[in-house]
C-alpha cells in the first residue's frame, strides 16, 4: 500500500491556538508557553509519526496522539518532552506517559532532538533520536486509574502541548499513515494484577538504580526490559583497585561506549582507594556515584571483602560488627556519593543472625549519617536488604531511598518485586525516592 506523507507548511498538517501571535514559521512550529498547543487537522489510528523537537532549559511538553482534540482532554496517550537534566521533572523525553515511564535523558536543551512515533493496532514504539525506548503493547484489559481512563488507544488527532512557559520548538513534522495489520495480542503483559503500571499510573520514579553489564547481561538486554517494562536502569561499572576501571581513561572509554543507551551511567565505586585512583572532573562525569562497606580494614590491618568467605575474618561477632558500623558511617560521610548501596549486607556466616546482630542502635548510627548527608538508602532487590525494620525505621528518621538489584548476572534481573513488597509495607511514596540527575553525555 502507498504511503501518505503528510508534511507541515505543505500541506497544512496542524493548527495552533495561544502562545506567540505568529507560532508558524516555514517549516517550524512554536509554542511559546503553557498557554500554546498544536492541533492536527487529521486524524490517525496506526501511523508512523517523525518530528524534530527543541527544547529551552526548563520546558516541558508533550506530544499527544489518539485524540479528541478538546482543550484539557485526557484522550489519548502522550509521549513527553522533556530533556531537563535535573530531576524535578524525572520522566525524560520519549516516556510513554504514566504508562511506560522513562528516565534517562538522551539528549539535552537547545538542540534538535528526533522523536518518532509508531502505532501499529495495540504496539505502540517510541524512539529518540534513532534510539528505541518504548514497546508497549495495550491489553485487552488495561489498567487505568480514573486520572487516566481515557489513555486508551483508539483513533484521533495529534496534539503538541507546552506544559510550561519556556518555549518549545517543532519542525519537520511528518506522518505516514499505516495500514491496518495483524499483531499477536499475546505479546502483551497481564495489567489486571500488575504491580509496575500502578507504579507507572503514580508515576513513581521506577528506576533500578544499581545494575551490571555481567554474567551474560548485555546493553540489549537492559535496553529491551527498558522497552517492555519502562523500568529505567543505571549500569555502573567497577571503578576502584582490582577491577575494570582503574584511570580516568578507562572512565571516559566507558561513558563514550554507552552514552547512545537508553540507561543511567552510575559509578560504583570500590574499596576505599576510589579517590586517590579518579579526579573529581572524570567522577563528576557520571549520573551519579554509590558505594558500600563491603570492602574495608579491620582493626587488625586485615583488607576484607566481606562478601568473599575466605577474605573475611569474623573472630567476634558483636566486635565485627561495632567495625561493620563504624566503616560503614565513616564511608557515609566522607565519601562524595549519591546512594548508599547493598546497605546492612553481612558475611554469609551471620546472616542467620541477622535481626540480632543489626540491632536499632547500630541501624539509626548509619541511617542517621546517611540522612545527614542527604544520600539515599538502596533497597536491594538481589540481596533482599535492609530489612522491612531497617527500612520502616529509615522512613521515620527521614531517609530517603532508591531501588537497586546489583546482579551477578541476567538471570538476577526481575521486576523489583522485593523492592515493591517493601514499598507497599512501609508505606513509601514517590516523594521519598531520591532522584538522580541525568545528562545526555
């Protein structure tokens, strides 16, 4: 079948209410302010939708398609706009609103940013400058709170939005009507008791902060889950003696060979060396930076990685762990890092002890140096840690908190499903997530 291209200035495409006096310029639409929207004069069930779009610092927008068209209509699906490095706004361009969330910024302001839209019957991709970030594919039963009830796919037009008053730019505004095709309806998720689009419908920051390219775990692999679930990962590398990444060079080798990623590029940095290895320039160049206390020096002068049996010595158990905590606070509050990762972690030998031996005493002393500093406390999904007491105790003193699996391979990945249990038992929100930056590198 012929394709239909649909090309602005030549045929018209849109038409634009509010924002400046004269939003049309050749081949270029400006919406000025929250006031300024673009409305398509057609309308479109399964197309193929290509733009360029440029950001001022601090806009955000949005691109909506399968719409009515009524000014404060919550039809259809909207892709957002927003290449904000800061977290205020943590859902970056590309995200699938309240639907398949992204967060990673993949290009940044005042420049032109390609976004390309498909819908192919109940598929609906999504793609930032060639990158592909969303795959999601709507069930028989979708799951919509009543804010978005109406976010269904269906037929309408498309509508530009400008969600605030620093301006944002489109030009080279294409459709390609699509035919209508067969797609396997079985290729979708089970909505009805999923726990990931209730995170998704409040957009809460969904974000596996703590991630490793290992164990047969490849950049495709996270980028597909990325695509399916609209879970957005961080993959660090090892930065610290021993392993990987030990210059500043293999630093910015790294951040060169993942900056076209659909994920967060953390640090996690080893041991406690890290700082005499890397500048503060070639550090500052990640998202952001964690750590742990699994790696330190006893009181004997022994240098122990507490998660290697045989390079960790437990003569006393109560003394080991007054060390266990001190180290711990002592990192917590030197160290220039984001997130505390693998928090309340213990040699294999004491986790049958582990509710003894991590008594509030010793939980407040670190959830308090954390809180102090405003770094974030990680609820590990791989290790099972902290305890709901560690982190129900966290909340009251005012911590805050990311998500982190740091697996040992691809088959650790799951669905953040201890995470969520913890979130649902004690009670956390949106609000008490910590947020990272994300730059476009």
């Amino acid at each position: 079948m012929k394709k239909t291209f649909y090309l602005l200035g030549l045929c018209g495409l849109f038409s634009c209410s509010g924002g400046s006096s004269n939003p049309f310029s050749d081949d270029e639409i400006t919406l000025a302010n929250q006031a300024a929207r673009a409305v398509s004069e057609h309308s479109y069930k399964n197309f193929s939708l290509e733009l360029e779009v440029k950001t001022a610092p601090g806009a955000v927008g949005g691109i909506v398609f399968h719409s009515d068209g009524l000014v404060d209509s919550k039809a259809g699906y909207e892709v957002l706009v927003n290449n904000n490095a800061e977290p205020t706004e943590w859902r970056k361009t590309g995200s699938l609103s309240a639907v398949r969330n992204f967060g990673k910024c993949l290009a940044g302001n005042d420049k032109w940013v390609e976004v390309k839209i498909e819908v192919n019957d109940i598929n609906i991709r999504v793609y930032v400058d060639s990158v592909w970030v969303v795959d999601y594919y709507q069930p028989e039963a979708p799951y919509r709170v009543p804010e978005y009830r109406d976010r269904l796919l269906s037929k309408g037009v498309f509508v530009l939005e400008n969600h605030t008053d620093a301006p944002i730019y489109f030009r080279h505004i294409r459709v390609t009507e699509l035919p209508e095709s067969a797609v396997c309806v079985t290729a979708h998720l089970n909505e009805t008791a999923d726990d990931i689009i209730r995170l998704q419908q409040d957009n809460f920051p969904l974000i596996d902060a703590h991630l490793h390219l290992k164990g047969g775990l490849t950049a495709e692999d996270v980028a597909a889950l990325t695509r399916k679930y609209g879970i957005t990962y961080g993959i660090a590398p090892n930065c610290g003696k021993n392993f990987p990444v030990t210059t500043d060079k293999d630093i910015y080798a790294w951040l060169d060979s993942t900056k076209h990623h659909p994920f967060l590029l953390p640090m996690q940095a080893e041991g406690r060396e890290w700082l005499d290895m890397f500048s503060p320039k070639a550090i500052e160049a990640f998202d952001y930076v964690f750590t742990d206390a699994l790696t330190w020096t006893d009181d004997k002068g022994r240098r122990m990685r507490i998660w290697i049996p045989e390079e960790t010595w437990v003569d006393n158990k109560q003394h080991f762990m007054e060390m266990l905590v001190e180290r711990a606070c002592k990192i917590i509050s030197t160290e220039p890092i984001n997130i505390y990762v693998n928090p309340s972690f213990l040699p294999d030998e004491l986790m049958p002890e582990y509710d003894a031996l991590w008594t509030k005493a010793r939980m407040t002393k670190v959830i308090d140096a954390c809180v102090a500093r405003g770094i974030a406390i990680e609820i590990n999904n791989r290790y099972k840690i902290p305890s709901q007491t560690f982190i129900a105790l966290a909340k009251e003193r005012g911590a805050k908190f990311s998500i982190g699996t740091n697996n040992g391979g691809k088959e650790d990945v799951g669905r953040l499903e201890y995470a969520i249990e913890m979130l649902k038992a004690c009670g956390i929100t949106k609000e008490d997530m910590w947020l990272p930056m994300s730059s476009n590198h």
